[in-house]
C-alpha cells in the first residue's frame, strides 16, 4: 500500500472512531472519500473500523464509571453506560490522555430530557470530576517562608493559592452529604441518599487530598464565600479579599483551618 493509501486508510480509522452515528461508518461514503482504496482493502478495514468503535465504546464506559462512582451508584451501570456512549460520541477525546475526558458529563446530564426528575445529578456529577481532577493534581505542598509575607508585606501585594488539587463546588443540593452517602456499603447507600436529599440545604464542599486520599467536606457558611471567591479570583489581592469578604468571616480562623487541613499552597507576592 503507498504512503499516501495508508494515510487515507488511518484518517478513516480515526474518523470511524469518533463517529457520531450509531452503527460503523459507510463503506460507500468512505470510498467516495477515499477513492484510491481498493474495495478489498475496505472489506479488511471494515471489520477493523467496528473493532476500533466497539473498543472505543468499552473504553469510553469504563473511564467514565472510574470518574464517576457517585454517579454510576445512583443511574445504575447501564444507564451511565449509555450515557457513556453518547458522550464519546458528542465530545470526543482531545488528547491521547483519557484521564482528560469526561468533564462535559454534568453539562449532558442537566440537559438530558429522561433526567430532568433528577435535577441534583449535574452537581453531583461536577463533585464527582472535581474529585477526579483533585486525584489527578500535581502534588506540591505548603510553602512554609512564603507565611512570613504575611507579617511583613503590604496586603495589597499578596495573593493565596491554593494547592492545585484544591476543588470547590457549590450547589444547591446536598452534593457533599450524597458524596458521603454513596462511600459507605452498598446495603446503606440508598436510604443514606434518600434521607440526604430530603434534610439536606445547599452546600458547597472543598475536595482536597491528604496524601493520595481524597477529601470531601461540606464549608461552613463563614468560609463558602470565601473559598468560592479565592478558588476564582486567585490572582486578586489578599486586600481586595478581604475587602469583599462577609462580615462575619474571620481570616485568622480560615488560615488555621487552611494550613491545618492542607488547603493552602503558598503566599505570593506581586512586583
């Protein structure tokens, strides 16, 4: 086969594998394409174009149900199997890293017409992937000498970042109490989801990892604005911060809480 056969031959491939339709590609339409294959080298790759798609398939759910344990508990295997399938084809894989795929699920899940009684899945799906993205973070630790910036430097020139597995989501379910629900045994899950969506406010969780240990917990009402504007606005002053932030907020007590838990990465200083 010439080079540029084999070239043509592994666009088709590709295409086939990203396909939007729900059976394999048409062989007629790849050979208008393509006019330079031979029809028996379309008879072979068709065979290997389904085999790449039904791959792709199986590949697609199994990141997906690794990414989204809350999510899988509560649909069921097959529905988030489905659902799978229907993502891979809307929005492919970008990148050769399928760790990377996956984060329009909660956008798929809202608008979803059978899902819509269901209206806590998106959030819960948006705490599922910030759990899957905090696991996947550089791990850096807290830079203890950028601390004394605080004591001597114009506030206005600092700003706090927050380690890069540091998450926050904010909901108007009980997405953290669900998160919590669905980690205990299988026998318990269920009453433990009910009894959350039914007593359960709003919350805003912060998912951050102590070691390689994924962590998830609901802020108190004092931090949630806080946290939210800090995750957002990195690059604004410790000043501005402070400025905007509610009355009843108490830096001291968020510091403490922050470089206990391991929330905070460093103080950094603006030129």
């Amino acid at each position: 086969m010439s080079e540029r056969s084999e070239l043509a031959r592994q666009q088709a491939v590709l295409a086939a594998w990203q396909a939007t339709l729900p059976q394999h590609a048409n062989l007629d339409t790849q050979q208008a394409c393509w006019p330079h294959l031979q029809a028996a080298q379309l008879k072979t790759d068709s065979a290997g174009l389904r085999a790449y798609q039904l791959n792709a398939q199986a590949t697609a759910q199994r990141v997906l149900a690794s990414a989204y344990p809350t999510i899988a508990a509560q649909l069921g295997d097959d529905t988030l199997d489905t659902l799978a399938v229907l993502l891979w084809r809307s929005q492919p894989p970008m990148s050769g890293d399928l760790g990377e795929w996956g984060g329009h699920l909660p956008a798929l899940l809202a608008t979803h017409p059978d899902l819509q009684t269901w209206p806590w899945l998106a959030d819960s799906a948006r705490l599922d992937w910030a759990c899957h993205t905090c696991e996947r973070a550089a791990d850096v630790g807290l830079d203890a000498d950028s601390l004394q910036r605080l004591g001597d430097t114009d506030p206005l020139r600092l700003h706090l970042q927050l380690r890069p597995c540091v998450q926050v989501v904010a909901s108007n379910w009980p997405i953290g109490s669900l998160w919590h629900a669905h980690q205990l045994p299988a026998a318990q899950q269920d009453q433990a989801a009910a009894q959350a969506l039914t007593q359960g406010q709003p919350e805003t969780v912060v998912v951050w990892r102590e070691g390689w240990q994924v962590q998830v917990r609901a802020l108190t009402a004092a931090h949630d604005s806080w946290m939210r504007q800090l995750q957002v606005n990195g690059s604004t002053s410790l000043a501005d911060l402070l400025d905007q932030a509610d009355t009843s907020f108490d830096f001291t007590v968020w510091l403490s809480e922050a470089l206990t838990q391991g929330w905070l990465w460093r103080v950094g200083v603006s030129p």
